[in-house]
C-alpha cells in the first residue's frame, strides 16, 4: 500500500525488459536479414529509432547501409507533419526499410513511406520496434514488427516523454496524463537507478 495517497502517481510499469527487447530485435534482424541480401538501406526516423537502429543494425547477417531522417512533430489535430531532414543517400532502385520507433496513428509513417516511395526505390518496406494497431488513422504496412502495444503512453529504450527517458533499458508504460501533472518522480527513480 502507498504510504502517502498519491504516493504511485506515474508509477512505470514495466512492458518490455531489456532481455525481451533485445529477443525481439535479434528476431527482426533474422527476419530482415532471410528477406533481403547485402546492400540494404536502413532509413532511420530520428530521434526515437537510434537504440533500436544501432540493436538492429548489430543483429543483421547482412550488409546494410544506415541513414536518418527528421519530421517535425504534427500540431495536434492537423495530422501534418513536415521533413525537417532528410536522408544523403538516393534511394532509387535500392532496397529500403524505414526504421520506426513506435507507428501510432500512423500520420507520421505514413507520410515518411509516400515521400520515400517517391523516390522509386526498388522496394520499401516499414519496420518498427511497437505498433500501437489500435490507433490507426493512415492504414500503414508494417512488415517487421517487434511488439504490439495498447493504449498507454510508452518511453525508454529510445522513446522519450518531452525528450525525457530516452535512456531506459526496458520499455515502460505510463499514465501520460499523471506526467503531464509533472508527478515523474517514480519514473526518475527509475533512470537515476
Ligand atoms: P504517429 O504519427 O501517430 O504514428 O506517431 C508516431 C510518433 O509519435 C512516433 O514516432 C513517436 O515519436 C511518437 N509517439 C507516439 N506514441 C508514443 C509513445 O507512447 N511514447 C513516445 N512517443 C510516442
Ligand atoms: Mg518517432
């Protein structure tokens, strides 16, 4: 029991353990690695992808090339979002795979796979570390998925909270609206651990 009432406000709750994390993403690299022969290119989506990127990139059997890129976030309700960078490779007539942290609604997915395809690459495909299915606005193909999650907010392991908790090992869910009151205690226990 707390000791104090409110005492477990934002209290994390553990979903992926880095153990789990890093199964899944051996199990990707496995799946990519069986699809695809050298040459590949890794198309990051920064910032949340990179501990999933540098994790995938290790467990590949396969040669791969690695670029990012940034979209500003979309105003809540527009459903717009805007390249604010882009990768340096051209990717025509190569084979891709835009790496995603978590494809949410997927807006953000989405618009990234229309402006790649664009690009006549000789295929594209999408990979992500969680996919919140349930929140789908833009039906979005996601061939190589990690782990299916609900409704609640997620960080660690890359994702953050307002560039907050990137560095987590595990991948933990939290109640958004408890932080957006700034009770982040508990979670800031958890990274000074
Ligand atoms: P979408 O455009 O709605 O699919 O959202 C995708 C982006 O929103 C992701 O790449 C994340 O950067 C961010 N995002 C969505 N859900 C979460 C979450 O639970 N935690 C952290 N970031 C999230
Ligand atoms: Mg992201």
């Amino acid at each position: 029991m707390s000791e104090r009432p409110g005492a477990d406000e934002g209290a994390p709750r553990v979903l992926f353990p880095a153990g789990e994390l890093r199964a899944a993403v051996a199990r990707l690299g496995r799946e990519i690695s069986d699809a695809y022969g050298d040459g590949l290119v890794l198309a990051a989506v920064l910032k949340g992808s990179v501990p999933f990127l540098a994790d995938l990139l290790r467990s590949l059997t396969i040669a791969a090339e690695v670029d990012f890129l940034a979209i500003s976030p979309y105003a809540p309700g527009t459903g717009r979002v805007r390249l604010l960078k882009d990768l340096g490779t051209d990717i025509a007539g190569r084979h891709v795979i835009l790496v995603e942290d978590i494809v949410d609604t997927g807006l953000t997915a989405g618009y990234l796979l229309g402006e790649l395809e664009r690009r006549r690459p000789a295929s594209l495909a999408a990979c992500t570390l969680l996919d919140r299915a349930g929140r789908r606005i833009v039906p979005t193909p996601l061939r190589f998925v990690g782990f299916t999650v609900g409704d609640e907010y997620v960080v660690g392991y890359g994702l953050d909270f307002q560039e907050r908790y990137r560095n987590l090992e595990a991948v933990v869910a939290i109640d958004e609206a408890a932080l957006r009151r700034g009770a982040t205690a508990r979670l800031d226990e958890l990274v000074s651990r």
